[in-house]
C-alpha cells in the first residue's frame, strides 16, 4: 500500500510537471528544453550532494545501467514534449502513460511474476488508446485537429511510452544497488551529459537555435523540479517488493496531466474522452496489480 501512495505522489508530480510543458515546449526547441530540465535537476541534487557527502559509490552494472537510463531521458522527453505540444494532452499523456504495460512485459521478461489479468489489462489499454485516438465532435474539444493529426500525436505519445519503459526499467535496476536517490542523482548526470552533447551539435549546426524566452523560465525551473521529484518517488517507491505497487500508483499521471491543463490552461477534455482515459487508468493498474 505505501508503495502505491509513493507512486501516486509521483504521478501528481509528473502530471503536474507535464501539464507545464504543455506550455514550455511552445516557447522553445524541445532539445534546448530537455537540457534545461536536466541541468537544473541535477545542478540542485548536486549541491544536495555537497552538503551530505554521500556521492554515489562505484558499481560498474549499476552506473552503466544509470548510464543508458539517464541517455534515454532525451529520447523520452523529446517524444513526450512534442506529443504534448502537439495536443490534444487528453490523447498524448494516456499513449505515453502506457509505458507502465511496456514496463510489466519487461519485468516479466526479467523474471516477474506475470499473469492472465496483465493481457486482458493490455487489450483495455490499448483499445482505449485507438479510441482515444479519434476525434471528439463535441463542441470546443477537438475544434483544432483533425483524425491525421490525433492519430499522429498518440504514436508519438506511444514512442514516448517505448522509450520511457526501458528507461524506467534501467533506473529500478540501478536503485536496487545504489539507492533510489543516488540512482536519481547517477541518471540526471548522464541525461545532463548526453543533452548538452545533442545540443551543441544542433548549435553548431544552427546557431539561431531557439533558446526558452525569459517569460518562461520560473515555469522550467518548476517543471525540473517536479519532474525530478516525481522519478525519486517512484524510486524510493520501487524499493524492495515494492516496483508493482509503485507502477499501479504512478499509472495515475495521466489523468493528472489532462486535469491540470483542463483547469489552468483550459483545454477540455470531454465526456467520451474522459471515460476512455479512465478505460486506460484501469487497465494499467490492472497490468500491474499481481
């Protein structure tokens, strides 16, 4: 049970994180983005870091596991961020969300206990993606897309999703031996690595890249911090017997997403869109209640 409520923090956190970036992606290029995010979560547990001493100890599968994870960051947060800017959020952060079925496969592969309920938990997941997938006819909802441009949104949400799975599968691997802080702390590191790589490439390519306007930035800072936290509850969640409980309570974060951006950013959601969203919810904690 706490290992749920760690998870469901979490996704509050995550959704919340993601709800901003609805808005931060519009302003800046999503590389530029990711890098910002990743410097100044890892700026900040850094200087945790110095205060407490307790750097991460050396353990070769561990931080090369936390190596991938944390390079895997900005192929997730590039899909995710272009989903959500796309829209609509109510199709983007469900098809993302199912990462949490992708994750089950990939623990079950690893040696988890998987069960008949986890397949019919992917046909309620994925039925009510395709649904999700189609336009709303309802006045004010669906207004600016097309059925292309939905379709097109909830595969990127799904690329996000593939991307995500084995991201978070690395960094459980990871915290099991170091700890989920240190873990967290190891995958920012390298997310922040692999970034500032990718986009001083792309400013030397284009030196007119597009930075974050300065209107923006308190948002970012929000959004890093949000998203940082967000993993570490999972983490901290998914320690011991504990990485189910914390994948039912995280598969939240969809709805999350879509709640806050109804309320602060005014995007409706709809009856028949809100009811699939809930198809999905279910059938991600059903793939993971075992």
């Amino acid at each position: 049970m706490i290992a749920v409520l760690w998870g469901l923090l979490a996704a509050v956190f995550v959704g919340t994180s993601d709800a901003i970036a609805r808005k931060t992606s519009q302003h800046s290029d999503l590389n530029v983005l990711t890098l910002c995010v990743m410097a100044l979560s890892t700026l900040g547990m850094t200087a945790g870091f110095i205060v407490y001493g307790e750097w991460p100890e050396w353990h070769l599968t561990a931080w090369i596991a936390s190596a991938i994870s944390g390079s895997l960051n900005i192929v997730v947060l590039y899909f995710l961020y272009l989903a959500l800017r796309r829209g609509p959020v109510s199709v983007a952060s469900p098809a993302a969300s199912t990462f949490t079925i992708m994750l089950v496969f990939l623990n079950a592969l690893a040696g988890e206990p998987f069960a008949i309920s986890q397949l019919i938990a992917v046909v309620l997941v994925f039925t009510g993606i395709v649904m999700l997938a189609k336009k709303n006819n309802n006045p004010g909802v669906d207004d600016n897309y097309d059925n292309q441009w939905i379709r097109k949104t909830a595969l990127i949400g799904l690329a996000a999703a593939a991307a995500v799975a084995l991201r978070m599968f690395l960094a459980q691997d990871a915290g099991v031996v170091l700890g989920p802080v240190k873990a967290l702390y190891l995958n920012r590191v390298f997310a922040l690595i692999a970034a500032s790589a990718l986009v001083t490439y792309l400013v030397v390519k284009n030196p007119s890249i597009q930075w974050p306007h300065k209107s923006i930035w308190g948002l970012i800072v929000l959004q890093a911090t949000l998203e940082a936290m967000a993993l570490g509850f999972f983490l901290i969640g998914s320690e011991g017997d504990g990485r189910i409980g914390a994948s039912i309570g995280f598969s939240a974060f969809a709805a999350v997403t879509a709640i806050v951006t109804s309320y602060w950013l005014g995007e409706k959601i709809g009856r028949s869109r809100a009811i699939w969203m809930g198809v999905v919810v279910i059938g991600l904690m059903l793939a993971a209640a075992v």
